[in-house]
C-alpha cells in the first residue's frame, strides 16, 4: 500500500535539492520513484505523495496527468513507448509499430493478457538521430531499430 | 502616475497598472473571461487581446503593464480581429445549450459572443464532450461547457485557501476537476458559480428552479454574521429562490460565505409557523391572531400584575433586527422587568455595568488587510467569520503576522506564525503571560497598574507566548517594524468563554500597551445593535444566564430556539419547562418549543420584514422586506408592538420600522450616535486570576459549527447536506489523552456535564488540546448536555449495560 | 569524425570514457573557471566576452546571450538561480543529449562560470524525461565535479559557492519554453509564464532566474578559453561560433554536426552523408518544426546561419534539420506534425488548446479522403488565428508546419483533397518535384 522506506529515502535526496518550503518542488520525481515502485500511479499513490510533501492532492494529480510518462492505470512489466514523430516517421516506425503489434498481438494503449507487455506511442524523445526508437519503462532507450533488433531486444528481457 | 491614450482617450493610471485597469477606469469595455479583478492574473483565455502602438502582435489588456505614453487601441481592425478569433475558438468545442442552461440570461459567454462571435460556426469536427463531477451539494457542474478560465481554481486556492480544485491533463483534454470524489468544501464554495463566466458551475439548489429574467431582485443584508454582507434576493412568485452578493467593497467586496447564499432554503422550510397557535391542555390548536394576542398579553400582564416585573423574563435573538430588540426591551421595561439579554449563549456577565460603551470590532473590515500583526483568540475564523477569514489570509499574504489563541488547533488555511492551543480555561494563563511579555518590552515605557503587576510577577512566559508579544509588538521574525498596525480579536469562543470578562480585561491591556486595535468579532448579525439598543439588563437585572438559572414565571422568546441559541440547552428547558407561561415569537415550530411554549407567534424572518442590522463594525443597514409574509406570519416588530399596546405600554405606537429606528437614535443621525456610542474600554480592570482549578479534569470546547448558528441555517438542506455538517456527532480528544482514560476509537462514550448527559462516538483528533473534549453545540445531539465550555466528565460504558438506557 | 567539424561543445567526443572528470580535465577542463573565480575576474568583464562571441541561445530563440545575462540583476537580496534547459523535445532536436552523455563536465564548467559571473547560488538542469541514461550519466557527472571541489560550497576557497542539481521532465513538450520549465521545476504543470515579469526578476521560485540552452552555457568554457573574438570568427556576422546540427530523416548518416556557422547547406547535407538511398531532396525543415519547412530548391543554395536561413523563409530554430526525399508524402507528415503540437498543447491559451485539435482535426479528414477545397483556406486561416495571440510560441509553432507546407506544396494538398490519396503514393513524386522547382526557379 504505502510507499517503501526505499522510496522515500529517493524521495527525500529529490527534496534536498529544492529550499526547504518548496517541497512541491520534488512532485516531479516522488511521481516517478512512486511510479518506478508501483509499476503506475493509482489516485491512492498520488494522494500518498501529495500526503508526503505536504501539498494538496489535486496539485500532484495536476502534474501527474499533464506529463505524459506516468502511467494513470496499470500497464505491463514492460511499457514499450515507441515514437513515432517526424523524424522517426521518415525512418519507418510505422514499421516497428506494426512489428511490435503482430508480435505481441496488442495495439497502442493495450497490455499483453499475460500482463508482460504495454505499447503506448510518444512523442519526440529528442534522440532523432537514432530513429526509429522506443524505450522501455520510460529509461532504457533503444535505437535504430529493426524488426530484427526488436526481437533480439525482446528476447533480452526477463519474463 | 502614467499618461495613457486609450481609443483616443487620455487617461491617469497609477504605476503598476494594467490596461485592463486604465480601460475600466475610462469606462472602456474590454471583453474578458479569465481576468477577475480580485484573483491573480492568468492571462489564459486571451479575450482580452487589445492592439498597442509599436507592438506587433496583440497584447493581453489584463496583463500588460502600462507604459507612459502608450497608445492603445481596443477597437482597431487588429483588436477586433483578435478578439473575434478568440471568440471563434471558445466557441468551436462549447454546447449549444443556452435553452436549457441555468447561466442563459446572464452568462458572460453568450453576452460577449453576441458582440463579437460569428453567425455561424466554419467548426465541423466532433466537439468535445468532458464528464461532470459531483462535488457536493452547492455547486452543480457542466462541464462540457467550462472554458478552462481557472477562475474557480485560482479563487479556492487564494481567496479560499485551499487548492480544492485543478485543471487536471492537459491540451484540448485539460479539464477542472476536484481530487476523485472530493467535494469542494470551501466555507465560500459558492463563489465559484459567481466567478464562473459560462454555465459550467452554476447553483445546484437553484438548478431549473427559474430562468434569470423571470426573477425579481431585491436588496437585502445577510442576517447570519456580525458581518452585514450586502445580499440581493432573488424572488419569483413571492417566494425566495437565491441569493446573491451584492458588491460591496468594504464589507463583503464581491464575495458571499455559504452560509449567507444558501441559508435562504431555509426560508422555505416546511417547519415555518403560518398561524399563531396556543397550547390547551398539552395539545396545540391553530387559532387567529387576535386570540392569540390577547391570550399572550392578557397572560403576561396576569403574572406581572400578580408577581411583580421581575417574574418575566425575555430573550432576544442576536440576529434580530435592531427594532425588534427595542421593542422587546421597551416591552419588559414596561411591564417591569429588567430581565432582558439578547448574550444567549454568553455565560460571563462580570462587565456589565463597567463597560464605558457599545462593543465592536474596533476597526473597519477592510482595515483588517491593512494589519501587520494580528492576534486572534478563541475564535476558530473559518467557522464564524468565513470572509474576515479570507481578509486575513490576504494580510498574511502580503506578509502580515497571524498569532493565535485557542482551544482548537484547526487550520485557518492560513500559516500562523504562532500559537498557543491550550484549554479554555488555561487561555487566561496564556493571555496573563502575552501580557507580561508585552509590558517587559523594552520600547515600552507603559507600565501597568501595581495591582496588575503584582498579579502578573508569579507568572511564568512560555516560549510561545513570548512569540506572540514578540510579534504584536513589531519584533516580527522576519521583518522587524517600528510602528506596526497590529490588532488583537476576540472571537466567538472567548465571547462564550466562562471567564470571557478576564480575557476581554487582558486582550484589552495587551492591546492598550502595544498600541493595537482590540475589538470583538460579533457572532450575530445584529449583537452589536442590540448591545446600542440596551437589550440588556441595566441595574440589577437577570442576564441570560442568571434569568434561566433562576427559572421565572413568564418568558417571552423573541427569535430563539433555546435549545440550540441558549449557552447552556439543559438549564434552558427546565427553566422553561417550569414557567407558567412561555410566548415564543417564532418563524419556526420545532419539537421543543412545542414542549416548553404555551403560546407562539408566527414573526417572519428578514426577508419578510423591514428592519436594521447593526455589523460588528457599527454600521448601521436598515433593509425592506423582500417578498410578503408567508402565511398569517407578521413581522416582529409589529406583533410585539401590539403586545406593548395590549399590555399597556406607554409611547408604543409605532407605525413603521423607520418610526422605531428614529425613536433608537432619537432623532439624530445614526452614525453620529454610533460614533459616540462605540467603546470597548472597561470603566475599571475586572480581577483576573491567573490559576482557577476546575473540578474536573476535562473541560468541553464547544463551538457553534457554522450552519447551526441560527434557525433559518439549520433549516437550510443544501447546507446541512454538506460535508462541514457532522452526521454523526463526536466526541474528540487528544488521541493521548484517550489513551489516558482507555477509550477507543469510535467507542460510545458516556459524557455528562451537571445533570445533563449524552452518549457520542469518540474520536481522536490531535487538534483538541489535552484535558479538553471538543463536543460542538447547536445540535439535537447534544441539546441534553449543558455549557459549551463547561466543564464535562467522561465514562465508558460498560459492556454489558445496552445503551439505549442512557438519554442520547 | 569528419575534419570539417569544429569540436566546442563536443570536444570530448571520440576520446575514450567521454563524460568523465579525468577526460575533461585532460583536455584542460575546469581551468577557466579556476581562472576566472580564483582571479576574483569582474562579471562586466566577463559579461562583455560573451557579448564579444556572438553566442545566440542555442536553445531555438537565438536571443544574444550575454545580453541576456546582462539583465539579471546585480544586487539581489536572496538566491538567485541559474537554469540549463535540456528539455529537448522539438522533434529533430537532439544536440544536448550528446552533450550531457558526452561532455558534461564542460556544461558544468559553464555553468558555474555563468553562476559566478551572475552571482547565482543555485542551478538546476533541466532534463528531459526520456533520456533517462543520460540523465544519471549527467548526475554522476555532478557528484564527481562536487567530489573534486568544482561545484559546492566555497569553492577554491574564495568564497564563492555554486550547487548545481539535475532535474528532469517527465514527457511534455512544452517545458522546453523557459517559463513552462520554471514551473515544472516548482514542481507544477509546465504551463508557460506570462512575460513579463521575465526569469531575470521573476524566475525559480520568483526569484532572479538566468535560463540558457545547453549548448549555450557549454559553449562558456571555449569563449573564456579562447576570446569572445575567435568563437565569434568562428562563424559569420550576427551568428558567432560553431552550432551543433542535429540532422535527422532521410539522410545516410543522421547525427549531431558540430560545424562553424554559416556553412552551406549542401557541405552540411553532404557530411551528414546525403539524401540516403541516393534519393532526390525533396524538403527540408532547418530547425525544428517550429520553423517553415523550406522545399530543396528554396534551401539548396542557403548558408545554415540566422541570417542565410532567415533569407531562404525560414529560420535556424535549435539547428534541428529534418531531411526529406522525394518519397515524403506532405499531407501525411503535416498530420503528424499537427498530432504532434494538438497533443502538446499545455491547454492553457484558448487560440492553442482550441485550435491545435481544429487543424489536427481538418488535416486528418484530408487525409481519411473526407478533404474539403476549403479546407486549405480554412487551415491558413485557424493558423493566423492562433499565431501571436498565446501566452508562449508553441501556438505560433503550431501554425507554422500548416502554414508553410501549405504554402510550399499546396498541388499535393489539393490531390490529396481532389483524389482522397496521396500524390506521392499515386507513384506522381517527380510531378510533385517539378512543380516546387519550377516555382524556385
């Protein structure tokens, strides 16, 4: 239920980085480390940390609905966020898209029945120059995709 | 100042101004959603846009500073076409449902779109279409048609205190919710549907009840508060459908607390008394106004007659107009009783006879956000004083000190510098010790009266009280003043304080020796007018408490529910339980005045009747009857002149409110009167003692939760539907000291106070000091319990003895 | 690397262990900081340095930096802050990233120069929230700079003292804009400030702000190095220095280019190893698509500076080059580009929270084969609407891909209308071609 004292000990080295009474400051990534222990950000989680920093719970729901990383419902062990922008576009994501659809039989937004895998579509990463991209649980960024590399990268993963 | 040039117009703005200010100044209507004079400036819905010379794009008029010499234009080609484009996107996702929108009629997007919107929509998509929140009984929510102009947020969160509401995603999918299913529990939740330009949060008692226009609008004064907030009525067919504010900048500016817009469904209350009824053997019978009269008068004048004036006893509602109050004390006057109090719930009389005038706030309400320091006891400002609240928040904002003492740790939602919560009956300890650290100020060369002195040396200044004379007396932590405008308040709990006379004298002395203002927060709407109008007793008279005390023959309740308005419910039944004849002039029946009334009277509440209020700052707001009697009810004044003229009362014919009022002043300006009347200062110090031992260990706090204050408020469903009305009443101790006694969380508890008792579910509850337990008052649940700041005991229940046996 | 390359920002790039302390220090790294504070060196002094450079912020705006700097103020009486935005997330964009996870210490450096030029006690840098490795690479970084004495609490012993923290985004365009990444540090919405006030007295927590681009600040070490004169001759007038190029899309080599400023686009394109798949160049969006797309014959010729980009219709934006080839359908890809800025929208303004979804809206029905005629017209002018009249650019952003694709390959779109398919995809890439060139010629 409550946020592990490993968490919180993340959450209170974000807080020394801010003075003292803008604890708000830290929502950003108490969110994220919440959202990393949890898998994704239930209205209890963001109530917790809201709790924690001392600020009202609409605050945090605020900025946990206005970014797009944190995960508002459940999503798999592994979140495939592929981008599929201009420059990934020119490069064919379409076609790792369309890989990663039939592979896993899911499409945007839509979670794997054995709960393993999430595909959601992003926007711009600011890697470009390494289209087509994705990146798993929003911190290991992979690059200059194929359908080949997206197996192997699969097949990598603990299930 | 700065020289600006609006359409041609030149104008004078101070510095710092917007366009939107120099445009308002002038007169010059620039269309605006998001912009609201009182809130923060969002610049977000970009109405606004106006052309300003040398720029070449549009600029917000609410946000952009003037500069001298500019030149603006609000009607040029480029402004219009701003502004048109704006309207064009505001319009593409909203509803087409004006016909069945409650804001149709006076909504400031169908207004400002008949000025600058397109005939016809170029938008084709699908629109947008958002889910409604339910966030409680006050406000109703549409909210496809919300505009994302984040007024209602920016208002909880700085005007309320508390960010109750957000814009929550983001982009075309951004929409205002609440957290989940919180409600919006704001004392000024519904200012909100005010400050909401389209018909996204509208009334929800008002919901469909009538279109705008087919209301009539009348003014009015708010009848709950010492504050005198300005109010319009809105009627349709002579019955009372809302309320509105009515701006007035100095008392209320644009706002209303929820108390004064929906008490109204109070008006319209099934439990109104349309017929004057008499009791006959224990059963009531409906009969005609003559009758009743003559049986109240006739009664009356048989007991006085037979016993002397003094057998009679009469209160008054503090919310009663300033008339009425006259007449009732003129009425005991002449029958010979000086038995008259209108102080129900104050139970320390020790000043009467050394005040050396009429008690107020001591200052004007706005002068409240000038303060630097203020210091407030007993008084929880949330619950009696929603809107001097919100002033206070506002001085703190711009960096004032707010210091507090009280029985009750509840949050104001505003940061308090500093505190001392302690029991009632320590806060005149704590006081002593202010006072002592006040007069030990260096600056200082007042000395205090040796008598004080003497008084003050035992005592010991705790690190806290120190902080708060530190504070009052300018030496702020973070901002050290020479001469700061301070002020010291006494709120509604020091004013039902057992030893309120001690804590006025010491407040007073406190306030006297840093130079502050001292004055009183007034509960009722009109106390300060029956203080002027001498509603009390002269020489020698029963007080409010003593005439229930020592039980009389004959009552006569003008406004009063005594179970719920008198300090102590218990004493209040049996002493009337036991008089020969109790007439009531009532707007309500209700279960005890049944019980304990032989005769009542039905009087009609303000908005029936023309009268005065008197505000806590002594201003004097005489207001017509909006809408006419229901039923046979008539208005107070009237039904107690008659009695005067049936009793036989001498120079009491009087043929209007206005006669009443002339005769109050005699004849002269009321404000003259009021300028020479107002004194808080006390003829000699009363004695204070520093340490009183009580009997018992525990001492109840028990405050008047802000919709039991009166009977229209308790009758109004919106407001006892809302979260701030306790469903089921607690009994709240420290959670140490329920360890201490070995109660439970949620255990039924036996509390008695004297002969009166009540079983309440405990709770722990870190804000009720220790050696306290906080039980609220005006409730039917603990009408059988005595003082709401008596002292109080408290007893498990043993298991095996079923509950039931014990009085509820 | 290619030789014509000029390695400022990046110079650690192709060194082994890039991002570490030793690397940089190796390369002389942190000595003009030492310098500069242990001289006790004027901040005027300084300040007229970067003034000297030509450095224009590198994040998109291209605003004179030290111009810039020159407007914090002096005399504060509380924390001033400095902020480092490298929330790259304008599509094309990905120069910074390299810098973080390549060179740091060198982003420090400059930041602590600018701190102590400023008279800031704090600074945050602001990361963007899907680099996730980077963003540790660039915290690791801080903790080895604080461990060696560069960043913390009276360093050299002079008194001076500078706390540097990373901080990051969490997926949301918008926070790129100064004022939105303000108050995303603040841990709020990243919705943009009204200006004024500008950061300068009203930024972090309301007080004095600097904000710069990464590139900007990294750029500080180099000009103390070496004169503001020489970084400024680096370039051309008005665009002083070397500029990172991220060049993405249909090119053989995509990556960052770190070149002097003014070089030819085509040298440019020709480093990034051409049009892939030996492909004709059909159009090219120079900075980001904030910037007007340019078709090849309007940017075959033009210099990548602020000037020679301004001169070809568009501008240098952050120095993002998309790169099109004759295959580009471009009703498609403004589709994606509308989805792209309706979805990032931060909903605050009406003209942008409305109109985003319209022209996404419009532009998606032409593509559905459900285009009207009108519909062009109809495009322009939501645009225009929505151009200029919001709080921050990301509404003239978003008028900008519509306005310019329209502008410069209308034929395609009204195909697209007539026909309910793509001109390109209908195999009439060579017509579509010959159109734009006939009309450059």
């Amino acid at each position: 239920m409550s946020l592990s004292t490993e968490s919180q000990a993340k959450i209170d080295r974000e807080l020394t980085k801010y003075p003292p009474e803008h604890r708000q400051a830290a929502v950003m990534s108490a969110l994220r480390i919440a959202q990393t222990e949890k898998g994704w950000l239930s209205k209890e989680t963001i109530a917790e940390v809201a709790d924690y920093l001392g600020i009202p719970a609409i605050a945090a729901l605020e900025v946990a609905t206005f970014y797009n990383m944190y995960e508002l419902e459940p999503v798999g062990k592994y979140k495939i966020t592929v981008c599929t922008n201009i420059s990934c576009m020119l490069r064919d994501s379409a076609e790792i898209v369309t890989h990663l659809e039939k592979k896993l039989g899911i499409g945007f937004n839509e979670t794997t029945a054995d709960g393993q895998f999430t595909l959601k579509e992003g926007e711009c990463m600011g890697c470009c120059g390494g289209a087509p991209l994705f990146h798993i649980n929003n911190t290991q960024m992979h690059e200059y995709l194929t359908p080949e590399k997206v197996d192997q990268i699969l097949e990598g993963l603990d299930k | 100042m700065l020289n600006v040039e609006i359409d041609g117009k030149q104008v004078e703005v101070e510095n710092g101004s917007t366009i939107i200010d120099a445009a308002d100044q002038l007169g010059i209507a620039i269309p605006r959603f998001c912009y609201h004079k009182k809130l923060s400036v969002a610049a977000n819905c970009r109405m606004c846009l106006v052309q300003v010379e040398k720029f070449n794009k549009p600029l917000p008029a609410c946000a952009t500073p003037v500069a001298d010499g500019m030149k603006i234009f609000t009607r040029s080609k480029a402004a219009v076409e701003a502004q048109q484009s704006v309207m064009e996107f505001l319009l593409i996702n909203h509803p087409l449902d004006c016909p069945i929108c409650d804001q149709g009629g006076e909504c400031d997007l169908q207004d400002i779109a008949v000025a600058y919107g397109a005939p016809a929509s170029r938008y084709t998509e699908e629109k947008r279409v958002v889910l409604n929140k339910n966030i409680g009984p006050l406000v109703s929510t549409d909210m496809t048609r919300c505009i994302q102009c984040t007024r209602c947020v920016r208002f909880l969160k700085e005007v309320g205190g508390m960010m109750e509401l957000g814009l929550i995603n983001r982009g075309e999918h951004a929409e205002i919710t609440a957290y989940v299913d919180k409600s919006v529990d704001s004392e000024l939740s519904g200012n909100i549907i005010d400050l909401c330009p389209v018909g996204a949060l509208t009334s929800k008692p008002f919901r469909y009840t009538a279109r705008s226009w087919e209301l009539t609008r009348r003014p009015s004064i708010a009848p709950h508060d010492g504050l005198g907030s300005h109010i319009e009525v809105h009627i349709k067919d002579g019955k009372v459908l809302r309320v509105l504010p009515r701006e007035k900048e100095t008392i209320n500016e644009c706002w209303l607390s929820d108390r004064d817009r929906f008490s109204y469904e109070g008006l319209n209350s099934p439990d109104r008394l349309k017929v004057p009824m008499v009791k006959h053997n224990g059963v009531w019978h409906e009969t005609d106004w003559k009758t009743a009269l003559e049986l109240a008068a006739g009664q009356i004048k048989d007991i006085v007659n037979s016993e002397g004036g003094d057998v009679l006893g009469v209160l008054v509602s503090p919310n009663s107009t300033m008339e009425e109050a006259y007449l009732a004390t003129r009425l005991a006057h002449g029958l010979g009783s000086d038995n008259v109090d209108y102080r129900l719930r104050h139970t320390d009389f020790r000043h009467d006879g050394k005040r050396l005038g009429v008690i107020w706030m001591g200052c004007n309400i706005p002068d409240l956000q000038e303060m630097d320091r203020i210091l407030v006891i007993g008084g929880n400002l949330r619950n009696e004083h929603p809107l001097l609240a919100q002033r206070i928040r506002r001085a703190v904002a711009n960096g004032a000190e707010l210091s507090v003492v009280n029985p009750l740790d509840d949050d104001p939602l505003i940061p308090i510098k500093h505190k001392a919560i302690c029991s009632p009956n320590d806060m005149v300890n704590v006081l002593s010790q202010i006072l002592k650290a006040v007069s030990g100020m260096e600056r200082l060369s007042l000395c205090l009266p040796k008598s004080l002195n003497d008084l003050l040396e035992k005592v010991r200044v705790w690190d806290n009280s120190k902080a708060i004379a530190l504070s009052l007396t300018g030496h702020g932590e973070t901002m050290d003043l020479i001469s700061p405008r301070s002020a010291v308040f006494l709120g509604n709990i020091s004013q039902h304080h057992p030893r309120y006379t001690e804590i006025f004298s010491l407040a007073e002395a406190i306030a006297s020796l840093c130079g502050a203002t001292f004055g009183v927060l007034s509960a009722g709407a009109n106390s300060v007018g029956a203080n002027l109008v001498g509603a009390m007793p002269k020489a020698g008279g029963l007080n409010a408490r003593t005439m229930l005390e020592s039980p009389r023959k004959a009552y006569m309740l003008v406004n009063v529910e005594p179970e719920f308005d008198c300090h102590n419910p218990r004493l209040a039944s049996n002493a009337l339980q036991q008089a020969e004849c109790v007439v009531a002039l009532t707007a309500y029946k209700s279960e005890s005045l049944e019980r304990d009334a032989d005769i009542m009277l039905p009087i009609t509440p303000f908005t029936e009747t023309s009268g005065t209020f008197m505000s806590m700052e002594g201003r004097v707001q005489s207001f017509t009857a909006v809408t006419k009697a229901l039923g046979e009810a008539r208005p107070g004044w009237k039904v107690l002149r008659v009695l005067g003229n049936l009793t036989g009362v001498s120079d009491f014919d009087f043929d209007s409110t206005e006669q009443v009022k002339n005769d109050i002043f005699g004849g002269e300006k009321p404000s003259t009167v009021v300028w020479r009347t107002l004194n808080n200062n006390l003829r000699e110090l009363i004695d204070v003692e520093i340490k009183v031992k009580l009997d018992s260990d525990l001492q109840r706090v028990g405050e008047i939760p802000q919709f039991q204050t009166d009977a229209i408020v308790r009758r109004s469903t919106p407001l006892q539907k809302t979260r701030q009305v306790v469903k089921a009443v607690l009994a709240a101790l420290h959670p140490e000291q329920m360890q201490k006694l070995g109660i439970q969380e949620g255990e039924r508890i036996l509390v008695r106070q004297g002969s009166g008792s009540a079983v309440l579910a405990a709770h722990a509850d870190s804000r009720v000091p220790h050696g306290c337990v906080r039980i609220p008052g005006a409730l039917s649940a603990t009408a059988s319990l005595g003082e709401l700041l008596g002292e109080i005991t408290v007893e498990r229940i043993p298991a095996e003895q079923p509950a039931g046996e014990v009085i509820a | 690397m290619s030789a014509t390359q000029t390695l400022v920002c990046l110079r650690t790039v192709g060194q082994d262990n890039p991002a570490s302390l030793a690397t940089y220090l190796k390369l002389g790294g942190y000595a003009q900081l030492q310098k500069l504070v242990t001289e006790k060196v004027k901040a005027t002094e300084i300040i007229s340095q970067v003034k000297l450079s030509g450095l224009r912020g590198r994040g998109g705006a291209g605003f004179p930096t030290g111009l810039k700097w020159s407007f914090m103020p002096r005399y504060f009486d509380g924390t001033k802050y400095l902020v480092c935005n490298t929330d790259e997330g304008e599509p094309g964009t990905f120069k910074d990233r390299d810098i973080i996870r390549y060179n740091p210490h060198q982003l420090i450096e400059g930041m602590a120069i600018a701190a102590y030029t400023l008279g800031a006690r704090v600074g945050y840098n602001y990361i963007h929230g899907e680099i996730w490795q980077d963003y540790e690479i660039f915290e690791a970084a801080l903790e080895e700079a604080r461990a060696a004495g560069f960043l913390g609490e009276n360093l050299f012993g002079t008194g001076f003292s500078f706390d540097l923290y990373a901080v990051h985004g969490y997926g949301a365009y918008i926070c790129g804009e100064e004022t939105a990444l303000i108050e995303s540090i603040e841990g709020k919405k990243g919705q943009p400030r009204f200006k004024p006030p500008f950061p300068a007295s009203y930024g972090v927590f309301g007080k004095p702000t600097n904000v710069n681009n990464t590139e900007s600040y990294t750029s500080i070490p180099w000009i103390m190095e070496h004169g503001g004169q020489a970084f400024q001759e680096l370039g051309v007038a008005n665009s002083g220095g070397s500029k990172i190029f991220s060049i993405s899309g249909h090119v053989d080599k995509p990556g960052n280019y770190e070149v002097n400023m003014g070089i030819p686009f085509a040298e440019l394109l020709a480093l990034a190893g051409g049009v892939w798949k030996g492909r004709q160049l059909k159009a090219v969006i120079p900075g980001g698509p904030s910037t007007a797309v340019l078709p090849a014959a309007a940017i075959i010729g033009a210099t990548m500076d602020y000037d020679g980009l301004s001169k070809a219709g568009s501008s240098l934006g952050a120095g993002s080059m998309i790169v099109m080839d004759e295959t580009t359908c471009m009703v498609k890809t403004l589709k994606r580009l509308s989805y792209f800025f309706f979805e990032e929208s931060c909903g605050q303004c009406t003209p942008c929270r409305e109109g985003t979804g319209w022209l996404y809206r419009v532009i998606k029905r032409i593509v559905d084969g459900q285009g009207r005629l009108e519909d062009l017209d109809l495009l322009t002018d939501v645009s225009s609407n929505i151009s200029g009249r919001t709080i921050c650019a990301l509404g003239d952003a978003a008028a900008t891909p519509v306005l310019s694709f329209i502008k410069h390959f209308r034929p395609e779109f009204e195909y697209y209308i007539r026909h309910g398919r793509s001109m390109v995809e209908d195999g009439l890439a060579a017509q579509s071609q010959a159109q734009q060139e006939v009309a450059y010629a």
